[in-house]
C-alpha cells in the first residue's frame, strides 16, 4: 500500500484529483469507480476545474458508483444519483449512458444486483475505485462483518452510519436502512483503489485499515490484499498511524526515483 499523508484536507482533495486526470488523461476511455459523502466532494471540485481551465475531456469515460439508498428515487435530493448529477456529472462532458449509479428504486433487487456486476464487467473492468472510508472502517456500505469476497447486494446500514449519515438528512429517523452496495470483492477486482479520507474522526479507521490485521470488522482492511492502493490522508487522519516517518521516506524515495535523482538514493554510485 502507498501511503501519502498530506497537510491539510484540500491538498488531499488535489492529490487525489490528480492521479484521476492523470488516468484520464493517459487512457481517456477508462472506467472509474466513484464515491459520494462529504469525502470526495473537494476531488469533485477540481476535477470540474480542471475540466474547465485545463480541458480534461470525460467524453469517453465511464463510471460506476460504488453504492445507492434503498427506497431513493434518483431524483431523491438526497440519492446518490442526485448527489453526482449536482457535484460532478452536471458539469463535465461525461455521457449520461455512460454513468451508472446502483437503481434503489429497482423492483427486482437481486436480478439489479447482479446486472449492475455484469455492466462492470462489460466495460471492462473498473480501472481506478475512488473511496472514502467510514468511522467504523467501511468502504461503500460494507458494513463491519462483511463478508471480504462479497458482491453488489443489498446491505443494512450500521447505527454508526446512520449516525454520521443524519447530517445530510436533518435526523438519524430520515436516514434510508438498506442500501445496495457494490461488495469488498467487487472493489478488490478494480485495478486500483484509491482511498482518501480527512479528518480526526477517521484516524482510528485509518490505522485500523493500514496497520491492523485484515478483518471483515474492518472491510477497508481487505485493501491490504489489493495489489495497488493509494491511500491519502491529510495530518488529522492520519494522526494515529505508528510509521509516519517510514511512509514519508517511500514517498520520498519515490519522487527521487521519478525525478531521475538516481544517485541522491546511492544508485549509480559505487
Ligand atoms: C459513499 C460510500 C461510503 C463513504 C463513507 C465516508 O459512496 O461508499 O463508504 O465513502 O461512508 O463518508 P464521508 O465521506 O461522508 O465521510
């Protein structure tokens, strides 16, 4: 796992945007998974600018959101599928076809479900999965107990998350029970994670992911077996890890290696 911690929660937003458009921009038909929570909201914003100022073209991406209330319409205020037409979709020229937002309105769940996997897998597979990650250490709405190989199914919410969902609802009695959510195993499929979370309220669940042991009463812990993750952290979620020091010398290490500074790391100078 590569992990970067970074100063502040803006310079978290940034970094994460960038190795997005640097994706688009090396393969410009790629498929992303996307998020929604007060996490991404900040990746979201620079990536409509940078779509505006710098013409990062989404023409031919698509997308795949990880999770969606059950019971929501689409055009629920509060439906994820709301949430990305108003903080992404609405304002760069991705093709509405090509986005896709788990229906909680579906009649047949399972068939959904099941149909929503396939979809993935038609486009090939999804290339980056931007995730946020809850105070109980989920990823999507696998709540703790999940199973690790778990598929897109529907899932109840845990009392914590329903708590720290009641602030986009005006009250715990508003927030939804059941959402559909892609599952740990779907998410390990992706060819890369990246996972950003900011704040104090995250540091015990991003220790817990990092340098605790993979447990399904952690499922963001599951991303230890991925085989290439990004985790972004700014000081605050961070603030609980034991090896700060040791991830800020890969990191170190690695923009000396990538700016060609091969004899700052001792290569070259036997
Ligand atoms: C959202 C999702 C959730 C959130 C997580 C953190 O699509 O899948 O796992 O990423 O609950 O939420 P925020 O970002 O609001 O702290």
């Amino acid at each position: 796992m590569r992990v970067i911690i970074e100063t502040t929660a803006d310079d978290v937003s940034r970094r994460g945007a960038n190795f997005m458009a640097a994706l688009v921009r090396r393969k410009p038909a790629c498929v992303l998974g996307l998020a929604t929570g007060g996490t991404p909201l900040g990746v979201y914003a620079e990536l409509i600018r940078l779509h505006r100022e710098d013409g990062l073209d989404f023409s031919q991406v698509t997308t795949f959101n990880l999770d969606e209330y059950v019971g929501l319409a689409a055009t629920h205020q509060q439906s994820y599928r709301c949430f990305m037409q108003s903080n992404l979709f609405d304002h760069v020229n991705l093709a509405p076809a090509k986005t896709h937002v788990p229906d909680g309105r579906a009649l047949d769940f399972h068939t959904h479900c099941r149909q929503y996997e396939q979809r993935i897998q038609d486009a090939g597979g999804i290339d980056l999965q931007l995730l946020g990650i809850g105070s109980d250490g989920h990823i999507a709405f696998n709540e703790p107990g999940s199973s690790l190989g778990s598929r897109t199914r529907l899932k109840t919410l845990a009392s914590e998350t329903v708590r720290d969902n009641a602030r986009f609802f005006g009250g715990e009695d508003q927030v939804p029970r059941l959402a559909i959510t892609m599952g740990v195993g779907t998410i390990l499929e992706s060819r890369q994670c990246l996972l950003l979370a900011m704040g104090k309220g995250k540091a015990a669940a991003v220790r817990s992911t990092i340098e605790g042991p993979v447990t399904a009463q952690v499922t963001a812990s599951a991303l230890q077996l991925h085989r290439d993750v990004i985790i972004v952290v700014d000081e605050d979620a961070g603030g609980w890890l034991s090896r700060r020091d040791y991830y800020a010398e890969v990191e170190h290490a690695q923009s000396l290696l990538e700016s060609g500074q091969f004899r700052a790391l001792g290569i070259g100078n036997q």
